[in-house]
C-alpha cells in the first residue's frame, strides 16, 4: 500500500529584478515550484523589452528612433496603447513622456507584477502576494479568513508606516520622491509636483493603481479632489503640510 506524497510547503522567494528586490509569497501547498521561475522569468523579460535604461530594449529603441511602432512586439504596442489610454483617462497627467523620453514605467512595474500573479494563477495559486518597490498585488488570504495585511510607508520616517490596509485580490501602489528623489514630473508644466509627499492608490490590478498613483502625485495639490472621482480605485494622499486624506473606501479597508 503507497503513502500519502506529504503536501508541498508554501513558496516564497525574492529576486532583484528590474531594479529592485521583488518577492514573491505563495501561500496555496501543492503549486508546482516552476511556477515561480515563470513568474520571475516573465518580471525578467518585462525589464528587458519595456525598460529605458536597458540599451537594446524595445522601448528604448523606439525612443532612438531605432525601431518602428510598426516593428515592435504585439506586447509593447499593446501596453503603449493602454498607457494612452490612461493618458485620456487622467487628462493629460499620466504621460509617458513626461520626462522627455519614452518611458512607460509608470504602468509597466505593476503591470508587470499583474502578469507574474497570472502566472501563478494559471498553475493553481489562489491565495498569494507579491511586492516590488513599495508595490503590492495580492489575491486571496494568508490564511483562511485573515486578509493581507498591506503597510504603506510613510513619506518622512522610515520606521513608521502610515496606514495598514485589510485586502484581499488587491493591488495597492504608492508615488512620491522620499525613496527615489523627484523622478515624477507634472507633464504641464515640466517641473516635479509640489505640495504632496505621497499619493497611495488601491485598485482591482495593480498595473491601474501604479498609473493612477503616478498621474495623481503628478498633480500635486490637484490630487485630493481628482481621487475623490475614481470608481473601483481608493486613494489616501499625504500632503506636505502633513495632513493625510483618503477616499471613503479607502479608509473601510484601513485595519
């Protein structure tokens, strides 16, 4: 008479990938551990065709003028295309060009992590949740009938964070300058916004709440009012009087 195969342990690993550490915690037992190199193979190949700092990469191609729109791959002319799109939707705020060249990466990290959570999904994850750079996608539970706990960092001190939020198949991604230096530039007027440190958006995808978050930082002390617009998305937006403002779903979701 055979044993019982005793179930696989849940999964967790973190590479750095596009720039930054991404982790991956898988909490379903029994998902095939390929599953993970898949994922992380796809998060590789993203950084090698969408990223501006990559030389030979497709969107720095089309930014040199070495390559055609026409020629590009399926993938880039379709995410090119949807961040048009959020272009439309923001009035003008999310824009791939803000800092002079091509770069979409304002949609790109999270619709990254958005593809690597299909992965997982197609080889029968359900309950997991992955993070790079301060951005996190999860779907299901960490345990059954625990939601993700999500930290949000706070802008000014780094021991704190300043909010926690309950969720569950939630992407949740946050825009400012205090990790990276003034890298979001208000594409009206050429020049980093003011008046805001953070702007925290939560949504369904989490390629959304990136370019969300991203157009709403970009507006500076326009955010509050144009978050409070936004359907199946909550904001919370820390100001640089330190005032911090959020969404009425927004603060549902906070623990």
């Amino acid at each position: 008479m055979g044993r019982a195969v005793p179930a696989a342990e849940p999964l967790r690993r973190v590479e750095r990938v596009m720039g930054i550490p991404v982790g991956i915690d898988v909490r379903d037992r029994g998902v095939d551990p390929g599953a993970l190199d898949r994922a992380f193979a796809h998060l590789r190949w993203v950084d090698a065709t969408f990223s501006p700092f990559v030389a030979d990469s497709e969107i720095s191609r089309l930014d040199a003028g070495t390559l055609a729109l026409r020629d590009a791959s399926p993938e880039v002319r379709a995410v090119l295309e949807q961040c048009a799109a959020l272009a439309r939707r923001t009035g003008g705020w999310f824009d791939v060009h803000a800092t002079g060249r091509l770069d979409p990466s304002g949609f790109v990290k999270g619709w990254a992590l958005d593809g690597a959570a299909a992965t997982l999904a197609a080889a029968g994850a359900r309950s997991f949740c992955l993070h790079a750079g301060g951005d996190v996608l999860v779907r299901g539970e960490r345990a059954p009938g625990q939601p993700w706990r999500v930290g949000v960092q706070h802008p000014l001190r780094r021991d704190r964070v300043a909010a926690v939020l309950r969720a569950r198949d939630l992407g949740v991604a946050t825009s400012g300058a205090y990790e990276r230096g003034p890298h979001v530039i208000d594409p009206h007027r050429g020049r980093p916004p003011v008046g805001v440190l953070s702007v925290t958006v939560a949504a369904p995808g989490l390629g959304l709440a990136d370019a969300y978050a991203t157009a709403a930082f970009a507006m500076g002390l326009d955010v509050p009012a144009w978050t409070a617009t936004l359907r199946d998305c909550e904001a919370l937006t820390i100001l640089a009087d330190g005032r911090v403002l959020s969404t009425p779903g927004l603060e549902r979701l906070r623990c």
